[in-house]
C-alpha cells in the first residue's frame, strides 16, 4: 500500500494524543492503579492507556481493509479482538467473575481460529504435525494463555510495549507485512507515556489487545509461510517462558494459582534492586540474542531444534540467576 509510513506516522500522533487525552479523563475521575504489596509501582497511576491504540489499531486496519491492503480473512479475525476490549471496559466498570472474562476470550479465539481457518501443519526438523484434531484445540489454548499471561508480564513501566515493539520490527523484516507497522506506530504513540517513570498504565484492555493480535499475527504468518511459528514462540519466548514458569513453580508449590503475586522474574529483578528502566533495557538485550537465534535458523532450518533448546536454556539460565538474588519462595 503507498503512503503506508505517513499513515504509520499519523497513527503515532493520533495515539499520542489520544492517550494523553485519556490520561486527563482518568485522572479527573480517578481512574487510578493504587499500589498494594503486590505492585511493582509505588504511588498511584491513571490506568486505562491502552484504549488509545487500541482505538488507533483498529482504525489503521480499517484504512487498510478499505484499500484492500489486508488480507479479508486476517481482517476478521483480528476484528474478534473487539470482544477483549468490550470485555474489559465491561470489567473495569462491573467487576465480571473471572469465568466470564475466561469464556469470552475462548470465544475469541475459537472465533479468531475459523477466521484464519485454523494452522497450516508444522515441520520441525522433518518431523510434520499435520492432525487438526491436535492442531486445533493447542491453537485455541495457545491464544487463551497468551492473551493472559501477556497480561500477566504487564507489570512495570514499557515492559508490554516494548516486547510488542520488538517483536512487530522482526515480523516485518521477515514479512514485509505492513500491518506491523500499523500496530508498531500506536504502540509507540503510547509507549511515550508508558516508559519509566509511567504517566499512565496500559492496563487490561491494551495488555489483552497485544498478546491476541501478536498470536494472531504468528499463526497468519505460520500460514503463509513467511514466517515459521516455531520461530515466531521463540521471538515471543521471554514473556510465555517466564509466565509458564512462574505458574507451574507455583503450582508445584501449591500455591492458589489464581491468585495475584509478584514471582515473576522481571518483578523479582526489580525487588532484587534493580530499576523499570534498567530491566526493560536488560530485556531488550536477552531479546536481541533470541532475534540472533531466529535469525540462525532461518538460514539453517536444521538448527531449529538446538536454537530452541539453546534459548530455552538461556532463558532458564536467566531465572536461575534472579532467584539467587530473590528467591522464589520468599516473594
């Protein structure tokens, strides 16, 4: 599509400016996050944020679906994100049981996944899952938990956003899909507000918004084979390896898992003293040797498997060195 960055830069602005907006909203109403013994922030912050790019993504989709510069099937599915937002503008207001918030993000993705018509099979160094009876229901799964624990890892200043950022540049280099930038730009409009120190929070309707739209685009990509989706869980693989691990070291703990704490390793670096700032940048460095090990794989495929194990074992090499600092069971 031509123009696509002058529509890029003005999303930028207009999600800057919506998100100032919104921050004047809440703080005259008091639409505040309040700290408690389970923040990672200390005095109280409008919340809400994220409705700025939300609003601003689903308008640059549009642009593009209107100048048919999207493929219609994309389009759609990323339109049932729609019901994570209502959700959470509902929640925010009403407080919903968790079971329904539950059931409506399985019926986006159940919703998203007939749009896209499911996932194309996965080779992984010659081995191919081809069965859709398999393929189907972890595709279903796999977009329930990464809404949540996107929203999980949504816990001090610019972490989300720069994650999504990062991400959304390496999926255009290897797509050239302008629909990255469509989301890279309000992402970025926002992340000014949102660095540290934050003058306002994302909150659960932006968090939500980016784990499903960055899964969605993963399986799309995966199914034009632009981008394998092996390669695609490694790019993401600092949020779900941490939110994975944190759930299952609680659970083996016989923690009561629904409730909120703060055991993850990027809210355990900063206990252990270090600042918002100095951890998003620190991730933005283990980002930079996953993006190397993509990047190995996509000229030697048959590295994939030992470029997965490797980053695992980075990632767990990381965790370990946290809980010499704070250890898991003493948060």
């Amino acid at each position: 599509m031509k123009n696509i960055y002058l529509i890029s830069i003005l999303l930028l602005f207009l999600s800057f400016i919506l998100t100032y907006i919104i921050r004047l909203i809440t703080l005259h109403h008091k639409i505040l996050d309040i700290p408690n013994e389970r923040s990672s922030h200390t005095v109280p912050t409008p919340r809400g944020g994220g409705l700025a790019f939300v609003v601003t993504w689903y308008l640059g989709i549009s642009i593009l679906f209107y100048f048919d510069s999207i493929d219609n099937h994309l389009y759609f599915a990323l339109l049932c994100g729609l019901l994570l937002s209502g959700i959470s503008i509902i929640d925010d207001l009403l407080d919903i049981k968790p079971f329904i918030r539950l059931f409506i993000q399985v019926l986006t993705a159940i919703l998203a996944c007939i749009f896209l018509n499911g996932i194309n099979p996965i080779s992984i160094s010659g081995l191919v899952i081809a069965s859709k009876y398999l393929l189907y229901p972890l595709v279903i799964i796999g977009i329930v938990w990464f809404i949540n624990l996107y929203n999980f890892l949504d816990g001090i200043d610019g972490y989300a956003s720069l994650e999504a950022i990062i991400i959304l540049f390496v999926m255009f280099f290897f797509t050239g899909n302008s629909i990255c930038l469509i989301l890279i730009a309000p992402v970025t409009g926002f992340l000014f507000w949102n660095w540290p120190k934050a003058k306002i929070f994302m909150g659960d309707i932006g968090s939500t918004q980016l784990g499903f739209i960055l899964i969605v685009l993963g399986i799309y990509f995966h199914d034009k084979t632009e981008l394998s989706i092996i390669n695609w869980i490694m790019l993401s693989s600092l949020f779900w390896f941490d939110a994975t691990l944190t759930l299952f070291r609680r659970w083996r703990n016989k923690e009561k898992i629904t409730v909120a704490h703060k055991k993850h390793a990027y809210q355990r670096a900063v206990q252990a003293g270090l600042s918002h700032q100095q951890t998003v940048l620190i991730s933005f460095v283990i980002n930079l040797f996953i993006i190397g090990l993509v990047f190995i794989t996509r000229f030697y495929e048959f590295l994939i498997i030992p470029m997965f194990l490797i980053n695992m074992l980075f990632l767990y090499g990381i965790t370990k060195l946290i809980d010499k600092k704070i250890p898991f069971r003493e948060v």
